[in-house]
C-alpha cells in the first residue's frame, strides 16, 4: 500500500496515544495536552482558510521559539500551505526581499519583532495581511489569539497533499548576493525525521526544550521527530544561559540542540553557578566542532552526553552522525574522544561521499581532503526560483555542500573547513577550524574565529580572531607562540584581533563573511576580497 507520506501524520499520531499528556509547555504558565495543542491546529487551519490560503499558498512566520510557531506548521500543512520561516535577527530591507521573492501571502510575527516589519509594510508586494502574536500595542493590526478563538477546534477537512509537495520554504543566510530560498517537500523532512528519531533515541519520555530557533531548517525538523513520539516540549521565545539552565530544572528536559558557541556558554554559567542535575541529558551539537577536551569536560564535569551531528538546511538538515558504535568501542578512551569530536559517519538513508576536483572518491585513510557530497531522501527540492544556483549544488545525484573533509577507516568524517575558509599559505592548505581547536584550549579565550589575511610572501596566512573569558588578560604574542607550541609553525597565527564578541546566525555560528568584510574594510580594499 503506497501512503503519502505527509508530516500531519505525525500530530495524528501524537494525539490518538498521547492526547491526554501535558506535553506542550510555554511562557507564563501555559501548558496544552496534544489534543489540546491539535484543538488549536484545527481553528488556526479554519482561520487560514478563511483568509483565502489555499494549496501551495505561502505563508511566513516571523518568531521565536513558541506554541504559536510549533502549531503553525501542523495548521499550515492542514491547508497543503508551505511554511516560510523568518530568521529573526535580520534587517528590515532582508525581509522586503524574503517576503517579496518567497510570494508570502501572510504573516504571522510576533509582537516584539513587529517594530522590524511595520517600517516596510508599504513594500511588501504580495502580503495581503499581517497578524500579531501577542498584540498589545497596535489596536489597528489583527491579535492572533482573539483571531484564532473565532473558529471551532473540530476535526479539519485537509487538503489533498502529496509527499511531494513543498512544506518549507528555508531561506539560507547569503553570504554573496541575495538569500536562497530552499525547498523541502514533506518526504525529505518525514524521512529525515525517521532517521533523526532513530539515531538521537527519542521517546516518549524525552523532555525538548527548544534552544535551536524553530525557523533554522525548521528547528532541524524536531517539531517532527519529537511530536511523533509523544515527546513533551518546551517553548521559549527568548534564551540565556540562565534561562536554559531553570528549564532543564524545572521540567526535567532531557534533549537539547545547539551550536558549539550556545554550549560554550552554558558550560560557563555552570562553571560559575553549580547548577545540579538529576536525571540524564543529551546534548546535540552541530556546527564547528568544539576540541575533544571541551567535550571531555562537558561529559565528565556536566554529566550530559555528547553528540556531534553534521547537516545543511538543503539537506533537511543532518546527514552525519557521531556516537561511539560496537564496531570501534575496543579503542582507546582517547581515540574513542577524537572520533565523538568529529562530525560522525552517515545516518540511515544518507550516502556521503568524500571527491577530490575530479569527482573521484578520496581514501578512507583519514588523509586525505576532499568536497563532502550528500546522496539523500533529505535533499532539497531545489531553491524556489534560483535554477542555475540549484544546479550549481546538485551534480550527478549528488549534493556538493561546499565542506571540505576526511574520512576515515571507520567511516566517520571530519570536517576540515568550507572551501571558501582554507587558508592557502605557501602553497599548504591549512584548516582554520584546526587552529581554533588549538585557541580553545588556551585558557584565556573564550571564543574564536581564524581567518586568511594576505602575506607578501606567503599569499596569506592565518589572523585569529579572538574573545577573552571575563577578567582574563593574554597578548597577541602570547597567542602567536601558543599556536606555533601546538601546530606546526607554518599554521600558527600570525596576527590576532581582540574583539568584544563575534558576529553569528541565530543560531549561534560564526559569521566569518562578516569578519572577513570588516578587516578588508580596515584595512581600505574594495570590491572582491581576495589575498
């Protein structure tokens, strides 16, 4: 029998043996049991249809991590609607373009970001209407939950959607032109999510809280995965250390997700504060990898399980894997470190392959380097409107993710750098997460950031860019002779910038486009920025 395979399956699936379970936790107070939760679904479903949104409509959402947004996918999918989720800490001109390209016919943003979108209104060309979550200032604008009271919670008669048909539409953060917009169809997040759920082990008894934004690559798909399973979530708009630290307390979260800079700041709270933790907790990173004695501490001092996974929003996301299988388990505790530090070995339906300039695969000797590609059910569709950029990426079956990589003996792949990062010195290629593996084991920096600066002789060489931890004094030699004791001298820093923080996504990654904008622009070039 050939089901479609469509992700409102899965809030199905939640309510018929979890419907009783307080299991959606917000701000304030506020507590849904999923058939609650589906209550709301089926009047925000109602609600859209009555504002004309019909198959294949688009409709974005500008907000942080809440039980409006977790609902907004499950009431737009009813509708065979594609989700448009807005990264929330771009600037105004960004969203005229997203909106306008992405062919938004409504918005849903929330009161606190509304101050981004009121300014631009008048250039939206296809937004017919906008509506506020949590409206308290602007009598004129609709309020979404006296809006969405209006309809009944009554089973919804859904739209005829096909596996194949677009959910989301993900715009990735442009680092030359405009932003791509890609699309995921609900087979790639529906297969994603049956593999995610497998690997990171989810149940019924997992408590999520929500750290990721829920508009990167759809929170990776973990409205999905943790919905299908019962799983209770906890939905915070805004974050910090703090924050975290009192929601794992208070509700016994088990699961988190982040990028290694939001786990570093975690681990410095709970340097500072001791917090205590009663149960187990796994923590999923993805992003550069943070050195193995950062994971070291995090498992011995934290207590959490660490687990490194790889992906890309084009490929709904994660691809890789990294946990310590049967099969390698008679390493040493040290090997054994190095391999969790990596970005890990392929997850069920994902074929990685590692190929040289030629399309030729690389050795699995851990050697040598090569472009990371990606055969999945997860890759995208294509990006909406953008065919010569979709067929810049997807070549001979495969996706070419622009990371640069080894493979090893057991198949786990380590991440060497994106090509456009290789500091290219003397002729070397020198790998500028490696040297911050090194800067993270000084004790005085925080965080860090290596870019290529140009060197008369050399074509370039390695500049650090580097954050101190609070009330830690180094100097730029200090640095330079730290690197040159741990790597070898020709991929030592050369020069090191102090800065207050680094510039990242919303999700916590390192902006190094922005970095590299701001030194070129010191030091007075213009036009193309190259060594």
């Amino acid at each position: 029998m050939n089901v479609p395979l469509v992700l409102t399956q899965f809030l199905d699936r939640a309510v018929t043996l979890y419907g009783g379970k307080e299991a959606i936790f917000g701000e304030e107070g506020r507590t849904f049991t999923y058939a609650q939760l589906n209550g709301r679904v089926n009047q925000l479903s109602r609600g859209l249809r009555d504002l004309g949104i019909e198959k294949g409509n688009h409709v974005a959402y500008l907000c942080g991590n809440s039980i409006e947004m977790l609902e907004g996918f499950y009431g737009l999918y009813q509708v065979g609607g594609v989700m448009v989720p807005l990264n929330t800490r771009l600037k105004p001109e960004d969203y005229v373009f997203i909106l306008n390209h992405s062919e938004s016919k409504l918005l849903f943003v929330d009161q606190d970001l509304y101050h981004l979108i009121k300014p631009i209104e008048h250039s939206l060309d296809t937004v017919e209407k906008i509506i506020i979550h949590h409206n308290q200032d602007d009598s004129n604008a609709i309020d979404y939950n006296v809006w969405l009271e209006s309809f009944s919670t009554d089973s919804f008669d859904r739209a005829d959607v096909q596996e194949d048909d677009v959910c989301s539409l993900l715009y990735t953060s442009g680092t030359t032109g405009n932003p791509k917009g890609v699309m995921l169809t609900h087979r790639n997040n529906y297969l994603h999510a049956m593999s995610a759920m497998h690997h990171l082990r989810v149940t019924d008894d997992d408590v999520l809280l929500h750290v990721l934004p829920m508009f990167h690559v759809n929170g990776w798909g973990s409205p999905f995965y943790y919905t299908a399973n019962g799983a209770s979530q906890v939905c915070l708009r805004k974050t910090s250390p703090q924050t975290i630290i009192e929601a794992i307390q208070q509700h016994k979260v088990t699961i988190l997700h982040m990028a290694p800079a939001v786990l570093n700041l975690l681990f410095q709270y709970c340097e500072e504060h001791k917090p205590t933790f009663t149960h187990k907790i796994r923590v999923i990173v993805a992003g550069s990898a943070p050195p193995p004695s950062f994971i070291s501490r995090v498992e011995k001092e934290l207590g959490w399980e660490f687990i490194q996974v790889y992906g890309m929003t084009e490929t709904s996301p994660l691809s890789l894997f990294s946990t310590i299988r049967s099969t390698v388990q008679h390493l040493s505790d040290e090997e054994q470190l190095q391999l969790k530090a990596k970005a890990g070995y392929s997850m069920i339906g994902v074929d990685v392959r590692l190929v040289d300039d030629y399309g030729e695969e690389v050795a699995k000797d851990g050697q040598q380097t090569g472009e990371i590609t990606v055969r999945s059910h997860g890759v995208m569709k294509g990006y909406w409107k953008n065919k010569e950029a979709t067929d810049e990426v997807l070549r001979d079956g495969y996706m070419m993710t622009g990371d640069m990589g080894t493979i090893d003996e057991h198949g786990y792949v380590n991440i060497v750098d994106r090509k456009k990062d290789i500091v290219i010195s003397g002729g070397e290629n020198i790998s500028s997460i490696e040297i911050e593996g090194v800067l993270y084991d000084h004790p005085a920096v925080l965080d860090a950031a290596v870019i290529a600066v140009p060197h008369e002789k050399w074509g370039e060489t390695p500049h650090a860019y580097i954050v101190l931890r609070g009330g830690s004094v180094t100097t730029e030699q200090d640095i330079i002779d730290f690197t040159r004791a741990n790597l070898a001298h020709f991929k030592a820093v050369t020069g090191v910038t102090f800065v207050d923080e680094l510039p990242k996504t919303a999700s916590g990654k390192i902006l190094k486009v922005q970095i590299r904008d701001d030194y070129w622009e010191k030091v007075g070039k213009t036009g193309r920025k190259v060594n």
